[in-house]
C-alpha cells in the first residue's frame, strides 16, 4: 500500500438531473470546468444539477492520479478520517458522515422530505432500490447566487389567510377539514399539528382531476390580474412553477410553505421530516452522507406521498427560524453551524496575497475554490488552486490557504464529532 500526503486532490462527480441549469449557465460546469474532471467538455445543452464531493456509494469522488477512489483511499488509511470521528460515526469501509454539494437548479426540484435516521433504515429495507441507504439526510443550503425556495410550514395564522382567501386552494379541501383548521388557533400544539397534517394530507391526496381544474382557474385568475393582495408574493412563483409541472398539486404547496429568497452568503438547514423544494440559483449543499429523497410533488419521478405525509414535523414557522447565522471565527473565515453533529462548513474569504491558517481538525474535511485561485499548504507540501479544485484535508492536518493574484473564495465541509 503506497503513502498519501494528508492533503490531496480529489474528482468530484456530475449528476445530470433535468431540472440543473444548462451549459455555462450552471455553476456545475463552471466547477467541473476547474476540477480535473477527465474526459469533460461543456455542452451548453446538457443540464449540470449536481457537482458531488464525498464518499456516497452511488457515486464516490476519484483521487487525482491514483486508481482508486476516495472511499478505497480512506478504507486503506482511515487515520485520514481520524479516532474521533469513527468512533462517533459509523466510518466502515471508508465512509464519511457528510456529502458536499454544489447545486444549479434552473427549474424546480421536487416536494419532498428527507427521512430520519430510523425510518430510512425501514425504509431501505423495504424499498432499496428507491432509498438507497439506511442513513438520514439533514442539510444545510447556503446561496452561491440569489436563491428561492420553498422552505418549512407557514405560520397557521398564514395558511388560514390562504385557506380563506384562494378559493381554489380551499376548494381542493374537504369542507369539515377547513372549518377545522380556520378554527384550531386556541388548541394546544400538539392538537394544531395534527390538524396542519390532515390539511396537507387533504391536499396530498385530492382528486387529480379537480387539482388541474382548480389550477388552471388559479393561473386564469392571475393572469388576467386578479391576485388579491394576499397572493401578490406568490402569484409569479405559482405561474412559474404550473408552466413547469403543469396540473400537479405540488404548486398547491405555494400556499402552506414558506416561499424564501436569498442572496449570497445565507443558508438555510433543513432537517429531518421538513418539506421543500428548491426553486431557482445555485447553492452549496452539505449533508449528512445519503440520497434518501422521499418525494409528493413537482416531480417526473415516483411520488411517496404516503410516506411524505407520515415523516413529516408539521411544525409551523417563519422561514427564518431554519436559517443558519454564519460567526466570523477569524478575519477571513465564517463559520456556519448547523444544529447537528454530522457535519460544519468554513467559508475563506482571502484577498490578493493574503493567507489564512486553519489549525488542525481532529476529523476529515473536504474543500472547493468557488472563486479566484491561489495554493494550500501543509508541513509536508503544497498544491496550487483554481475556481472548481477539490481537496480532501486528512483529520489533524494544520494548512495554510494563500490568495494568488485575485481575491479567493473557499467553502470547507468537515465534521469532528
């Protein structure tokens, strides 16, 4: 077995999703363009969805100049994971606990939920094929570019102005299960829950052929102009979203979920059992090491909504309660920390010839160069960098980050239990 230096470049993989923005449009194929991808030309008609950095079985990074990949590299040196980490976390066979992402979504992604931990081991051992893995899938969005999405249940008080207000979206109700909820602000939490999940069940499960007709009335009604103050905030997300998926219910969830924009820097986390769907921009995405999507709208692909129903909090809030508020650890790095153990990222920031430190990590870490270039540097070496360059930082490895001739921007995912 050959040494590794503890800090190496990796080959990140390409998901093609037909929702991913197209060509030179996607942040995707800009990274790809960067990233030592073999073989890969842009084709400005091909959609880049994905960019994935990590040790997933359905598709694990390659190692630059070595034949094996990175999940056989960290089966042969797991010091590169470190102690701490794989007593934490089930690091077998070269497994990390998180996968790193980088998202272009040019059209919608579905309604859906990600499973916890113990219903996604029921769940692949009943479905393999379609859940993939035993593990949960909490995550943590954060915009490259302006970004929208559909994020969490709306406040109560919210979606009963809703109910009240859109005929069509109520129409699609059963009229007990209405009143039921026009009525529930005075119950308990615990009783306002149960009555948000018959709501949305209700939806989920209304007859298709009355969800195109209430649809097309809906889109009728706001393209003649006649949005009622109310529904100004969403009226262009929900033409948008019916010219994409046309008749499919999941434009219905515009008016029980919270619809979030954000600019550059901000991150939302969604944990286990929230529903959403991105809509538009490009993200990083860190997660924790899982493809388990269970999905009820918005979609070409097989639809769970039974499942969806189940697994779902039904805990209402404004979006803003899922952001995740970076803290400046040093003058170039912030720090976004979600609510878990599974995973961290860094966000560097360095200007023209400036170099930022990061102290040793007792776990592994995986890192891109979004923008600009420059070089990392170790006891033992250093690599120079460029906008799409992907490296692997074994656990206990101090480095240097240096700016070149322009400003550099890296994001940094690791996890140390």
């Amino acid at each position: 077995m050959s040494t590794i230096e503890p800090v190496f470049r990796i080959i990140p993989t390409i998901q093609n999703y037909d929702w991913g923005k197209k060509g030179k449009d996607s942040k995707v194929a800009e990274f790809a363009s960067g990233a030592g991808i073999c073989g890969f030309t842009l084709n400005q008609s091909v959609p880049y969805a994905e960019l994935w950095m990590g040790t997933h079985v359905k598709s694990p990074s390659g190692v630059v100049d070595r034949k094996q990949n990175l999940t056989q590299i960290l089966t042969e040196n797991p010091g590169l994971i470190g102690d701490q980490v794989s007593r934490r976390f089930d690091t077998t066979n070269g497994n990390l606990p998180f996968l790193f992402k980088v998202l272009a979504i040019g059209k919608a992604l579905s309604i859906q939920t990600h499973p916890d931990k113990k219903t996604s081991e029921k769940l692949h051992a009943e479905q393999p094929t379609v859940y993939t893995d035993p593990n949960h899938k909490p995550e943590m969005a954060l915009a490259l570019t302006d970004f929208k999405a559909l994020c969490g249940f709306m406040p109560i008080a919210r979606i009963a102005e809703y109910v009240k207000t859109v005929p069509e979206f109520n129409s699609l109700i059963d009229p007990s299960i209405v009143t039921e909820f026009l009525n529930c602000t005075n119950l308990s939490e615990s009783e306002q829950k149960a009555v948000l999940k018959k709501l949305f069940a209700a939806l989920m499960t209304a007859d298709v052929s009355n969800i195109a007709t209430q649809l097309r009335t809906l889109v009728a009604r706001y393209q003649r102009g006649g949005q009622k103050p109310i529904e100004e905030d969403v009226k262009d997300l929900v033409l948008t979203l019916n010219e994409q998926f046309p008749k499919d219910v999941g434009v219905f969830c515009t008016f029980m979920l919270n619809y979030v924009r954000m600019t550059p820097g901000q991150a939302i986390f969604l944990g286990a059992g929230e529903p959403h769907a991105y809509v538009e921009g490009d993200v990083m995405e860190c997660m924790a090491n899982s493809d388990n999507v269970i999905r009820a709208g918005l979609t070409p692909k097989p639809k769970d909504i039974p499942n969806l129903v189940s697994v779902l909090t039904y805990t209402p809030s404004d979006w803003q309660k899922h952001m995740v508020n970076p803290v400046h650890i040093t003058q170039h790095t912030r720090k976004y920390d979600p609510p878990i153990q599974d995973f961290t990222v860094l966000q560097v920031k360095t200007q023209k010839g400036e170099t930022e430190t990061h102290e040793a990590i007792p776990g592994p870490s995986i890192a891109i160069v979004t923008e600009g270039s420059g070089r990392v540097s170790w006891s033992g070496g250093e690599l120079d960098l460029q906008a799409g360059s992907v490296i692997f930082v074994g656990a206990e490895t101090k480095i240097k980050i240096t700016a070149g001739d322009s400003n550099l921007v890296v994001f940094r995912a690791y996890v140390t239990a």
